[in-house]
C-alpha cells in the first residue's frame, strides 16, 4: 500500500479511531530505500519509515482522532521521533522529508503559534517522562505512556491548527489543560537552530567575479572543515563572501563563494561538509516532493546523527558587448564612402561623354506595343508600294 497510514482530520467521525489505530499498528518497518540526492543537496534527509509509538484516541473540535508519535529514519541509519503538526493533511507511505525552519510551514493548518509548540515538545511526553508530566500536572497518580502522547499530540494540534480538545480520558484533559495553559505564559520566541544546512544549494554567475552566496547553518559550535572536491577547475577558489579571503573552514553564519577568475572557461564547482551534531528538538520536517504533499512533522526529541551537506556554482564565460566609443584602430571594411555607387552623381566631370545630352534628346522607353506599332506600320508601307507597282504594269499591259 502506497498510503498505509492517514493523519486524523477534523472531518473524521465516529468509528475511526478504531480503524486508524489498527492501521497504525501495522507500521513500516523497512530500511530507508536508497535514494539518489539531487546535486547541491542542502538539509538533512530522512524518510518515514513506520510508526514509534500508538496513543490514546482524542476527540478533537468532536472529530475522533488516533495519535502516534512517527519514526523518521536519515540516510545515515539513524532515526528520529517525531509528532504532527498538520492536522488536515495525510502523510505518504515512505514520502522523504527536508529538516527547515519554521518559516517553510507547508500544511493545511496555521501554525501560527510555533514557540508555544516548542514550548509544548520541551515540556511533554517523550522528552520527558509520563510520571513526571504526572506530577507536572498535579495528578494523583501517574498517567500511562498512551495517555501522556495523546495529550502532548493534542496539545500541538491546538497551537499548530487552532484544534481544540472537546472528549478524551481525564488524566488526558489534565495533561493537556497544563500543556496549554503553561506554554502561553512559558514560551519563548527561540527556534532551535539547523543541524546542518547550506543556502542555497545552487548559485550561478559569469566567470571574472564571486559567484554565490551561500549561507552555512548548523547547530554544532565550533569550526567546521570544508570539503573541495579534486574535480573543481583549476584556479576557482572558495572565499569568505565578505572580506574575499580564501577559507577552508566555516563556522554557523558564514557566508562564502567561489572566486572564478576572469578568462577561466564555463564550468562549475563544488564545496561540502560533514558533521556529527544534532538534530534538537522542535525542528521542522516537510515533504521533500512539493507535488505529493505529505504530513508536516516536527521532532519530539533530540538525535544525535551524522549528516553531509552540500552546494554548487556554475558560470558562463561573458559576451563582448559592442562599444559605443570610437576607434583608432584602423579597419579593413570599407566604409560606406569607399564603396562603389550605382546613383549618378551630381557632382560635374571634365570627362567627355558618349551619353546623349538629357537636355536636347530626352530618353523615352521603347515598350513592346510601341514596337508593334513600328512593325506594323512598316508592313503597311511596304504593302502599299507593292500594290502601287502591281497596278502601274497592269496599266501598261492594256495599252
């Protein structure tokens, strides 16, 4: 199946709860198929992979939903939970996913509130522990691991698509009405920071100047070292896009190009880093495919995993463009004065002339029926001086 599981949706009713959760229990258990990433890959990939973890069913705006934390898993082999944040959307079976800032929301859903969202993944299940969010949330007695996910989910869906929890178990409804009432006093305007990204993952220029400007981003402190692949054209250097010194090492911030030098023929060139850091909890997961959309997913922990990123600038070599300057060089083309002409001039000439003077025999053109006429009229002469030679021998002939 293609699309083993579907997200909950407010239009959902009852009866299915029961089936999604028998759907949801079915999970995907394979191994991320090998991908081929597009060159200039710039974030961190992963795809979904199955489910981690079933919670308790809610009723959210009076709409039965299931809840279920999902699995991402990198292209490294390392996995991350995650929770929904769109919930009017699907999500595909083994669709990839691009980590992205908060800004790249894609869902159905608002999501206008993010830091209470964040706030919200800090504060709750699985981060941390179903008793302690118990005790958070003055309960007499620890809650279940089903219940505290379910209430962590719906309180997310509040902040990410203005949902509001109308029927779940108590100890659910407390979870969720401390979840909600803490974060919009609690939350901070803080997005977790980029394990690793380079923006953008493509940039183009002509040869005899800086070409790109890519953004590094990462949330691992410290330098980073570049990697220049041995294929890069001769001469083409990567430098800090501020000051136009050569780098080799960048830090979170940083912004750098690559120095073509005028003359070097079209190519292109490429950087990339690696690093072991972490992928924090709160950062945004969207579908990789714009045309198949997937559900929006943020993560619920925090991984470490060892994760690549890459970017590449092409040029082309720039045209001469005619001058508007005059030029002392002296040139082979004739210019227009030196050529030939077919008009007449009306410039006088001391050189005699065979041509009849226009003034005295003016030229008439001989057209084909003038030239009829002629040979007609002379047949008629001709004919005439016959007839008048007949009749003058007839004459004698009878005398």
């Amino acid at each position: 199946m293609t699309n083993l599981i579907s997200s909950p949706r407010r239009t959902v009713r009852g009866g299915l709860a029961a089936t999604a959760a028998a759907l949801l229990a079915l999970g995907l258990g394979a191994a991320p198929a090998a991908a081929d990433p597009e060159e200039g890959d710039s974030a961190v990939r992963a795809q979904y992979t199955g489910n981690a973890e079933t919670g308790s069913s809610v009723k959210m705006d009076g709409a039965n939903v299931g809840t279920v934390l999902f699995e991402l898993t990198l292209e490294g082999g390392e996995t991350l939970t995650t929770y929904c944040i769109d919930l009017e959307t699907s999500i595909v079976g083994d669709a990839w996913y691009l980590e992205d800032d908060w800004s790249t929301y894609p869902g159905q859903g608002h999501f206008s509130d993010p830091p209470l969202v964040h706030w919200v993944l800090q504060n709750s299940y699985p981060k941390v522990s179903a008793a302690d969010l118990s005790e958070d949330a003055g309960l007499a007695s620890p809650a279940s691991d089903k219940d505290a996910l379910a209430a962590t989910q719906a309180a997310i869906w509040h902040f990410s698509n203005g949902a509001d929890l109308t029927d779940a178990d108590d100890d659910v409804e407390a979870i969720y009405d401390y979840l909600i009432e803490n974060a919009e006093v609690l939350a901070q305007d803080e997005e977790p920071e980029a394990t690793l990204s380079i923006t953008p993952a493509e940039a183009s220029g002509e040869a005899g100047e800086t070409v790109g400007e890519f953004l590094v981003e990462t949330s691992v402190e410290g330098t980073l070292t570049v990697e220049v692949p041995a294929g890069n054209p001769e001469g083409v250097v990567l430098v800090d896009a501020e000051t136009g010194d050569p780098v080799t090492e960048v830090e979170n911030g940083d912004t750098v190009g690559f120095e073509v030098p005028e003359g070097t023929e079209a190519g292109s060139a490429s950087f990339g880093l690696s690093v072991t850091g972490i992928v924090q909890t709160g950062r945004l997961f969207r579908g990789e495919d714009e045309n198949k959309p997937t559900q929006t997913l943020i993560t619920a922990t925090s991984e470490e995993v060892s994760v690549e990123a890459s970017a590449t600038a092409s040029w082309t070599v720039p045209t001469d463009e005619p001058s508007d300057e005059p030029s002392d060089e002296p040139s082979d083309t004739p210019s227009p004065s030196d050529k030939p002409s077919d008009k007449p001039s009306d410039t006088p000439s001391d050189e005699p002339s065979d041509e009849p003077d226009d003034q005295n025999e003016p030229e008439l053109p001989l057209t084909g029926s003038a030239l009829t006429g002629l040979i007609v009229a002379g047949v008629a002469v001709v004919g005439a001086g016959a007839g008048a030679i007949y009749l003058s021998r007839k004459r004698k002939s009878a005398e």
